[in-house]
C-alpha cells in the first residue's frame, strides 16, 4: 500500500470464544459438537412460557481464570442483561448477555514484534450465551433453524481499538488462541466455530487523533482471514477517502474464496439493543475467596514453561519456544522428562520425529500412540549406545508406532537391531574392511584422514548396522595406528 502511505489503520478486535463446559450457560443441555440439529434442545433453549434460567457456575469460574490470567480486573458485583435485538435462531428473541456489565475490565495480552514486544489493551471481558445456526443450503426455498448451539456460554474478550495492522491482528489471536487452550478455557477450534473474531476497522491520515468512521466485519472463522479481511478493508477505505467518498459505519461478512468483503446491514449502536438488566437471573456476588482459589489453580503458562525449560533442561530459547507452541505438546514432552534425564535428547525426538509424525498425519498428540514413558525408553537406548540413532527413529520408531503396546527394547532385538559394542564382534569385521581397503589405508596413512568415514561405514554395512559407530571409530583408529 505503498500509494496510501499517508494513512494509518486502526483496529479493534472483538473475539468469541465457547466455554469448555458440559451444558448451557442458562440450563443443562449438551453443547457438544456435531450433534444433529435440534437434539441439544429443551424447554429452556425454546424459551417455552414459564421457563427459568439458572447459572452455569463452571462457565463463570473459566471466565474469571481468562479475566486473571489476562491481568483483568475482576468484578465482584455481577449481573446479566437482556440484549433486545432479533435473532432468527435465538427462540427467546433477546440475547442474555454482560456486554454493558462485563465480569472482567481492562487487561493486556503481550503480541512479539520484530520491533520488540507490544502491549495490546482489552477493554474487557463479558460473558453472554451463543445463538443458535441459521442453514441455508439444506432447503432451496427456506432458511432452516438450527438450535443447538442457542445458550452455549461465550466469554467475548473485547481489545481496545490499539493495534494498527494485519499482522499485529494476526499475532494478537494467535497469542490469544494459544492463551485459551492452556487455561482450558476454549478448545480455540475456529474451524468448528468455537473461536470466532469480528474486525472493527478504520482509517485515518497519519497525525490524526480523532478515530475515521468504522466498519465491522463479522465472524471471521480463521485467524488468516482476519487478516485477509484486514488488508482487504484498509485498501477499500482509503480508496474511499482518496476518492472524496463518505465511509458509512456498516456491518460486513467476508468471502473468503475472494478476498473480499461485502455489506450486510448498517451497524447498530448500543441504544438500539434497549439494554436492561436480566429479571429472570439475580444478581450474584463473587467473593474473594473464590477469585484467590482460581488465580492458584491456573496453570504454568507459555512463558514460565519457556523460562523453566531453559534453566532445568538446558534448552535453547527456541527449542523451549516451539515445544510449549501447544499445551498438550508440551505436557507430552514433560511427561518424557520425568523417564529420562536426557532432555535434550528429547526435545530433539519431539521435535523431529514426533512432529513429523503429527504433521504428516495431520494429527494432535492427544492421538499419537507411543506413550510417552516408552519413548523415553527408546531415548535411553539410543543414548545408552545400544541403538543407533538412525534405526531408532526410523525402523524401531515406526514398529513402535504400529505395535504400541511393545516395548522398544522388545522391538529392537526382535529386529535384530541391538549394536554391537564387543570388540570380539567388531575386530573381525573391522581387520577384513581395511585388508579390502589396503590402498586407501596407504592413503589415510599418506594425510587423507576423511577416508576414516570410508572405514566406519563399510563396518556398519557389513555389520548391517549393528556396529556402535563411536567404538568401531576409535577400534578402526588404534589398528590404524599400530599397522
């Protein structure tokens, strides 16, 4: 946008994120994923006359360990309001909601630039119960209702309008999306909808203070779309200025096969909505007790799991970076240390044959099937020089793989894998190797110590990789030696 360099963007980011509970914000229904459509229904969900919502206590314990772990104020004075705006697939016709009396104020997630670390501001934290799904591709002539997911408790994490790209967007969610999976607070799954993120977006010349007029594009279902829908709207709102144009505050949705975004409604203000406080649900009081119990009960994060791997284990910063990317990666990895003491070792097999594995069976390591006491085994092994690097992350690996229930000591001599470090196995092989080799051996002799390489890997041939290569390297030296 080289062209527009005049202006700046400003963003704000609103993101919905579904509560790891079992049942509704308001009632017991499931909320579980996949279901067909109106099963996780009752009369509560249909708002049949005569119906009472009831709190979901684990919903409001999550929402305060996002609000701690985010450096939140808590509230401890707390209601719902009723949000009064049509929606087709809430049966109630209102929405429950705190958005004017969030349980959580203020806050601060920390992005990583390239130009240093930024402090991106929330305005706050809310909760409010999900509405259900409108279908539009089962029947040619009618919209179809699903409501399923109508009541499915949400925390809405709302960010002051602070950042000022695609890409500090793109950085925010994905710090974000990985600040939920370890609180357990969401499964941060965008592609089934339980994360979701609209994008309030504005431009204005460079030294203005005053905010340009915004437009909101909703449900964005990946964190790459955000950002597309970012770069796409910035470019269309300053080709609206530099064209005298006057900008229209609009709700959008984005097209993702395109790259575009397109108008659905003009926005509403909050006036429109008609808030008021929810006279089915009492207020309720969170003591201080109950918020100290949670801030302890908060997991070991990104960072001080990053700070402990560098300090107990020796790792790099960025080995210790990548193996705490996700939560239950590095609660794998964890469990390994606690059956080996080679830790580096074991970050290297993490992250390099069991991430290969994950990616190209484009699976979680919730299903990877060596538990992870035996692939200490399989470390101790190839540390203890009994197996060779080579045949345990491939040919033991991956029997390993296919029969998880053995052990790899077990699978290794089955395979006939175990090296040989005996110097009555080896001398044999080694004298034959270098009388084969007599002329490189007058080479060796001559300067041309690289052959040594030459000798090592016909005994490993030979021995059909048996040989232990650090005893069969210092053996080939002393015959060498004293020929």
């Amino acid at each position: 946008m080289q062209e527009f360099s005049g202006y700046e963007t400003v963003i704000g980011l609103e993101v919905h994120a579904q509560l790891l509970t079992r049942s509704k914000l308001f009632c017991s229904d499931s909320i579980a994923f996949g279901l067909e459509p109106n099963t996780a229904i009752s009369p509560i969900t249909l708002a049949h006359p005569g119906t009472l919502p009831k709190m979901n206590r684990k919903a409001i314990q999550l929402a305060i360990r996002m609000g701690l772990a985010c450096h939140c104020e808590i509230v401890k004075e707390n209601y719902f309001v009723r949000k009064n705006y049509f929606y087709p697939d809430l049966p109630k016709g209102y929405q429950v909601s705190q958005h004017t009396t969030p349980i959580c104020k203020g806050g601060y997630i920390v992005i990583k630039l390239d130009t240093g670390n930024k402090t991106i501001q929330l305005n706050r934290i809310h909760l409010e119960e999900d509405a259900g799904k409108s279908i539009h591709d089962v029947d040619r002539d009618n919209t179809c209702i699903d409501y399923n997911r109508a009541g499915t408790p949400l925390i809405e994490i709302v960010t002051e309008p602070c950042l000022s790209s695609s890409e500090e967007a793109f950085l925010f969610l994905t710090e974000l999306r990985k600040l939920v999976r370890y609180l357990d607070v969401c499964d941060g799954n965008m592609e089934e909808g339980s994360l979701r993120c609209d994008a309030n977006i504005s431009v204005r010349k460079k030294g203005e203070i005053k905010l340009g007029t915004k437009v909101e594009v909703k449900n964005l279902n990946s964190i790459r779309n955000v950002k597309k829908a970012i770069e796409f709207e910035e470019q269309r709102l300053i080709e609206c200025l530099e064209k005298g144009e006057t900008i229209i505050q609009q709700t959008r949705s984005f097209d993702a096969d395109k790259g575009t975004t397109f108008p659905i409604r003009e926005k509403e203000e909050a006036d429109d909505y008609r808030y008021f406080p929810e006279p089915d649900l009492t207020p309720f009081h969170l003591t201080d007790v109950l918020i100290e119990n949670i801030r302890k009960a908060i997991p070991a994060l990104q960072q001080e799991r990053v700070q402990n791997y560098v300090k107990e284990f020796r790792l790099s910063e960025y080995d210790a970076e990548v193996l705490t990317e996700e939560k239950k990666f590095a609660d794998y990895f964890e469990s390994v240390t606690r059956n080996t003491g080679h830790y580096k070792p074991a970050a290297n097999w993490m992250l390099g044959p069991v991430k290969s594995w994950l990616n190209e069976n484009k699976s979680e390591i919730e299903v990877f099937p060596i538990r992870p006491g035996d692939l200490a085994s399989l470390i101790d092994l190839v540390e203890a020089g009994k197996l060779s690097f080579s045949m345990a992350s491939t040919r033991v690996f991956a029997a390993m793989i296919e029969s998880p229930e053995s052990s790899p000591l077990q699978l290794a001599e089955e395979k006939n894998l175990i090296q040989e470090s005996d110097t009555s196995f080896l001398q044999p092989i080694i004298d034959e190797v270098l009388v084969k080799f007599a002329g490189k051996v007058s080479e060796y002799k001559k300067g041309k110590k690289g052959l040594l390489s030459l000798f090592v890997g016909e005994v490993m041939k030979r021995s059909k990789g048996k040989a232990d290569p650090a005893v069969t390297n210092q053996l080939i030296l002393e015959k060498l030696k004293s020929e």
